[in-house]
C-alpha cells in the first residue's frame, strides 16, 4: 500500500517554497500508509523537463534530500506560479527494495515526459514491460509501476504519428492506458506534453479530489454539471489529490469520492471527469473519446484535529485513549432505550431494508482479516445465540484460496477498518458473484467496500491514523453486537438478555475509562517483560478473540514473537512450551468459561508457569490461588461485552511495550495500515 497526493493551484500565485510545503505536508499525513521512501515532481521553470525527487527512507529523509538538491542546483525557492501541477508518493515496497530508483514518481523516460504516482498492484505488468522492451524501451526500476508511464508515452508517441502532432489530448492517452491496466490501481499523472494538466484516474484503490475556490462559499459548494467543475471564469482555486482524506481535510471539506474507472481531468481550472468506456477504448483503429459524467461534490464529515496528536506523543496513544468517545459516538442514535417498561430499539439504518434476509439466512458468513477477523470472532457468539442463525468464520485470503463455498441464500458480512483492504474486496466479489447478500462493516464512509456490498454498518469511530488498530476493533465489536440485538429479533424469550445487553452498552465508555487508568500499571508491566522474546496469551469462549488481538497488537508494533491461543487446546501441543521464563498472559474475566480458566491457570501454575493473569475485579484471589502471579483486574461487564473492556490492558502493554523498546509505534516495520496488495 502506498500514498499519493497532488496539488494543483489555478489562477493563484504560488511560490515554490509553499507548493513544496504542500506536498511534504500531504505525504505526512498519508506516511501511515507508506513509509520507506518518498518522492515528489515539480515543475522547473528553466526547462519543459519536470523535476523528480525520490529518496529512501521516510518523509523527512525526503524533504532533507530536495534542500539539499535545491540548494546544490541553485533552484529559486520564492519564484512564483500563477498555475502549478505537482505530484507527490510516500511508498511501502511491494515490487523491489526500497531504494531512489523504485520510488515514485516513476518515469517513461530520461526527460521525465510522463510521470505517474501509482497506489495498488498492476498483475499483469511483466506482459507489458516484456512488449516495451520488445519496442526498444529499459527499464531502470523492479517496480510494476514503471510500465505505466512509458506505457502512456508509448500510445503518445503512436497515436502522433499517426494522426499528427498533439492530436490526442491527455484524457485520450491515460484511457489508452487503463484498457491495457488489469489489477487494482489509483494513478495520478504529470506530463511536460500536457504542462499544468493533471490526470487521475482509479480501479479498485482509494482516490479522492479535492476543491477548493477562492473566495470560499461557505454556504453552497461548487458543484459539477456537465462534468465540468462550475465557477466564475478565472476564479483562483486550488485542487488536491489524495488516497486518504486526512490529506485534503486541513485544505478544504469539500471533496469528490472518484469512482472506479472514472478518469478525472484537471486542466484551465476546470475538472472534466470521464468514464472508462467498456467497448475497450477505440473506434476504426482510432483512440476513442469517452462519455462524460455528471458527478456532485461532498463534504468531508471530519475536523483536522481528528488527525492531530494533539496531547499525546502517538497516535496509537491517543487512538487508544480515544475508545470511550469513540464507543459513544459508534452507539449514537443507534441505541434507545425505552422508559418504564424497558423497551429497546437499535436502528441500523444502512440494514433495515434488508433485516428481513438476514434473519432468512441460510449461514451468516463473517470475512475478514486481521484485527477486523478478531472483531468479528469476538461477536460470533453473541449474534449465534440471539439469531439462531448459524455463524461461520472465513479469513479472507483463505476463503479465495479455498473456493469455499458461498451460497445464494448466505449473509456474508465483510469487516474492514478502511474499507479498501485487497484480500476482503476480493472475496466480496467472490460472495457477489454467487449470489449472497453482502454487508458492509467499515470505518471509512465512500470506502470500496462500503460501495460494493448491498448494505452496511459505518462504525463512526473517527480518524485511525496509527497503523495498529485500536479504537476501531472496539467499535466494531460494538456494531456487531448492536447487528446481533437488530438480527435477533425482540421475542420474549431473550427479551432479558437483550435488555441486559443494551444496559451493558451504555456503560460500556464508562468501562472503559476505567481501564484507562490502569496506564501505569501496564507501563510497568512492560518493564518487566522488555527483554522477553516471546509472549503467549489464552483465551476461550468470548475472549478466544481477545488471546488473538492482544498477541497480534503486541507482535505487530512491539516486535516481540507472540501468539494467541485457544486454552481449549492447551493440552494439545502447547503446554511443551510452557516453564518459569515464558510469560503467559491468561483472560480469566468472570463468564461462562470461567471455571474452565481456572482450571487452566492451576495446571500452568503445577508446570511453574510464570503467569499474568486478566480478572475480573474481586476475583484475584480465586483465580490465583494455589501459586504466585500478576494480576490485572478489569471492570466486569457482560460477557459478550468483555472483550471490549479486556482486549485495553493488551493494547497498553503493547504501546509501552514498544517505547520502551525504542520502536516507532505508529509505523511498525514491515507494515502499513490498510493493504490493498494481495
């Protein structure tokens, strides 16, 4: 997964030193999503030829690295722009090293004639590179990436000699292109044949624009008609190009949610969005010229100090300590409680129209991966026991893998923090093209997989800019226990049980502040375990779920070799490992296996297992007696709820688990938050 950013300011006069502060600011705010090189294009006023700047490592290598080549070339940082295109990539490798030649923007050619920043994975890129080096072009790069510009000035160059100079315009040239793209992508290109022009274009990534005209409207927003962005004639604007929103917010809220197979054009001030045409893009031998399309504008529903630390020294900190708001704000008009007699309601409305199908369903199939397939394991049991429905776990590549079966008559619920995560979009076109309904469960509104399922649940748990997920495995547990209350039903048999539930939810912010305050005393648990080199964690029932995200959360930022297991299966293979070094972290809260935990905890204890144990508060004494070990109390709530309040003691220790251990907690090595790869 990579990010990629633009910037084009119209009838505005700019100076460089400000454009390239936008763009160094842009891939800040998308470096969550790439972090081990960069680069950037801008435009050299002495030359046709734009400049390019890559470099290894993070944004601030970059931004070093081009003062320093400013500097050495004598470029004039205070020369001005009234019009100005600029392109900008922070990367996470999937073809070739990190290294200045695999970074982006990528090149056709030595005189940089077309530049593409590229987000995705083009599978079909050594067909194309073989056809290229056939026409005589070298490649420079290991990238899939790099087909793609001399892929453009290869139609460029055809299409002129056929028909004469510049008789193709750059629209024409991109969707010349994408007929020859297979894979997921979202491109912006920059050509010196097309100066201050900037195309976009997306299938399957996530693309956004957004607009901003001078002076702002504060009331009505610009808007599109007959695909052209509507304004007075020559009205200074700026536009903004971005794979993420967090880019374009502190710019402008108003913003274009770009389609797959739209192609958006950004030329005179003007925004022309075409439509990838589906008769494979010629006419008598002749590049075709595509339809346009009507599209509106929308506000962003974000304020720039979701995306701010703000008092905290991380964002997984602060996303972490944001989880009773976030719950609260998950749950809001979404839960009512009656008066007198207790009545609930929970209003889903994205489901309503389908609530009927659901409760007919044949299977309910959860698909996920990661985090978002711990979330939705942690609310199989309790959507099980209301719906009566029988509930199947798939992760998503296994599922593609496998061919397993989906039938017509499944619900199969997709769940996804961003929405764009490739191995689940998959398998939701899989699940589509079988028939099943399809439910969306994302944190990320106009997300591909909020588009492409039949109906969905938005989380709302705010802006996630930490790569390890937090404060949205709550809210997710949150919503899927809420679809389990709607999918149940109000018969009086579990009228009890769901009123309970419903109780439990409302308390559940407050809970959750309470373990809040336990900061410390996992900070100095940390301490304890920082020299460690690996960490088990046991969990059944409800909080088999927990054991798996708290492992997760710690190996992925932390570094430390962890794993979550069943203790059910204990007995069967790892109790081999277990003696007085390896610390062993059991969920032991108060539910219905909890006498099983503690039959668990007393044959770790006989094996001199060196145990810490999570309870419920006032249950220390039961579960530790007989042996020595720590233990961590928690708030006890009910049980389908326990997760959510257990799973906060892990993500502590591993936030300071990983200071302490002098790892970047908010760009774990390896990782990036969403990836759209397979």
């Amino acid at each position: 997964m990579c990010g990629i950013f633009a910037y084009l300011n119209f009838n505005l006069q700019k100076e460089r030193s400000y454009i390239l502060q936008v763009l160094f600011n842009g891939l800040r705010r998308l470096e969550y999503r790439g972090y081990d090189s960069a680069g950037i294009s801008i435009d050299n006023s002495s030359s046709p030829r734009p400049l390019v700047f890559r470099q290894e490592g993070n944004i601030e290598s970059l931004v070093k690295s081009v003062y320093q080549e400013v500097s050495s070339i004598d470029l004039n940082l205070e020369e001005s722009f009234a019009v100005h295109a600029g392109i900008a990539h922070t990367r996470w490798a999937t073809h070739g090293v990190p290294a200045p030649r695999n970074s982006h923007p990528q090149a056709s050619d030595s005189g940089n004639e077309f530049l593409v920043v590229h987000n995705g994975v083009i599978t079909n890129y050594e067909v194309l590179k073989e056809t290229l080096v056939r026409h005589g072009y070298t490649f420079e790069s290991e990238t899939d990436t790099e087909v793609i510009p001399k892929l453009a000035k290869f139609v460029f160059d055809k299409a002129n000699e056929e028909e004469g100079t510049q008789a193709v315009t750059f629209s024409q040239v991109v969707l010349e292109v994408m007929r020859h793209l297979e894979g997921a992508y979202a491109l912006i290109f920059k050509s010196r044949h097309y100066p201050n022009e900037l195309i976009a274009c997306k299938r399957g990534s996530p693309l956004l624009l957004g607009v901003k005209e001078l002076p702002e409207d504060n009331n009505s927003g610009p808007a599109f008609q007959d695909a052209k962005f509507l304004s007075k004639d020559g009205c200074p604007k700026e536009f903004f190009l971005s794979s993420d929103p967090n880019a374009i917010v502190e710019h402008t809220k108003k913003v274009l949610v770009i389609e797959d197979g739209e192609v958006v054009h950004l030329k005179d001030g003007n925004v022309s969005i075409l439509k990838f045409p589906n008769d494979k893009g010629r006419h008598g031998g002749t590049i075709a010229r595509p339809a346009s399309v009507q599209r509106a504008l929308s506000v962003l529903e974000m304020e720039v100090e979701q995306i701010n630390k703000g008092r905290y020294e991380h964002y997984m900190q602060k996303e972490i300590h944001e989880q009773p708001e976030s719950l609260t704000t998950t749950m809001r008009g979404r839960l009512i409680q009656g008066g007198s007699c207790k009545a609930t309601t929970v209003l889903l409305g994205g489901l309503k129209d389908h609530m009927k199908t659901i409760r007919r369903s044949r299977r309910i199939v959860f698909v996920g991966c990661g985090t978002s397939y711990n979330a939705a394991l942690a609310a199989r049991p309790i959507l099980e026991e209301l719906s009566g429905v029988p509930v199947t776990m798939e992760i998503a590549s296994d599922l593609l893998d496998r061919q397993g079966p989906i039938y017509r008559e499944d619900t199969a619920v997709f769940v996804s923090q961003s929405g764009e995560t490739a191995d689940t979009l998959l398998a939701l076109e899989y699940a589509l093209d079988n028939g099943a309904l399809c439910v969306g469960i994302t944190n990320t509104v106009g997300s591909a997989i909020a588009r492409k399922t039949h109906c969905g649940v938005h989380i709302n748990a705010g802006a996630e800019i930490g790569v390890a997920s937090t404060k949205a495995y709550t809210s997710q547990i949150v919503v899927m226990a809420m679809l389990a209350l709607a999918v149940g039903g109000d018969t009086i048999s579990n009228q009890a049980r769901r009123e309970a539930i419903v109780d439990g939810l409302y308390d559940l912010p407050s809970k959750v502040r309470e373990v809040l305050k336990l900061d410390n005393e996992m900070k100095d648990l940390a301490k304890q375990l920082i020299a460690e080199q690996s960490l088990l964690v046991f969990g059944r029932g409800y909080n088999y779920a927990t054991a798996l995200e708290g492992a997760l959360k710690v190996k992925e930022v932390s570094l430390m070799h962890s794993e979550g297991m069943l203790a059910g299966e204990m007995k069967h293979g790892p109790l081999a490992l277990v003696d007085e070094n390896l610390p062993i972290i059991v969920i032991a809260t108060h539910d219905a296996c909890f006498s099983k935990q503690q039959s668990v905890i007393q044959q770790l204890h006989a094996r001199r297992g060196r145990l810490i144990v999570v309870c419920s508060k006032g249950d220390a004494a039961s579960v530790c007696s007989g042996g020595s070990c720590r233990v961590i109390e928690v708030p006890q709530v009910e049980d389908c709820l326990q997760p959510v309040v257990n799973i906060v003691p892990l993500q502590l220790l591993a936030y300071h688990l990983t200071v302490l251990r002098g790892h970047n907690v908010d760009q774990p090595r390896n990782l990036a938050k969403s990836v759209t790869t397979q």
